[in-house]
C-alpha cells in the first residue's frame, strides 16, 4: 500500500562565488497518521481521532 511518493531535485546554490550543487530528497505524503495524541488532543482538525 502506497502512501506518497519520494521524488528528487537539483539545487545550485551561489555562496561568495562557490557554486555548491545540492540533490535533495522529499516525501510527498498522500496522507499521515499521527502517533501520538498528546499535543493534539484539543485540535479537531488534524485528524488525530480519525481512525
């Protein structure tokens, strides 16, 4: 079962006229379940009594 995907992308940043090349990776999330309820207990809008 899939829940996001993991894509990729290229950065090139310019520091004092050094170019550093950065390839940074990122999950895209379909959806989340959260573990831990404690923080959001009082915030029906997470989500976090969906079951």
């Amino acid at each position: 079962m899939r829940k996001g995907t993991l894509r990729y992308r290229e950065v090139e940043d310019d520091i004092e006229g050094t170019t550093f090349k950065h390839r940074i990776a990122e999950i895209h999330a379909i959806s989340m379940k959260r573990l831990s309820k404690v923080e959001a207990a009082d915030d029906p809008s997470d989500g976090a009594d969906d079951e």
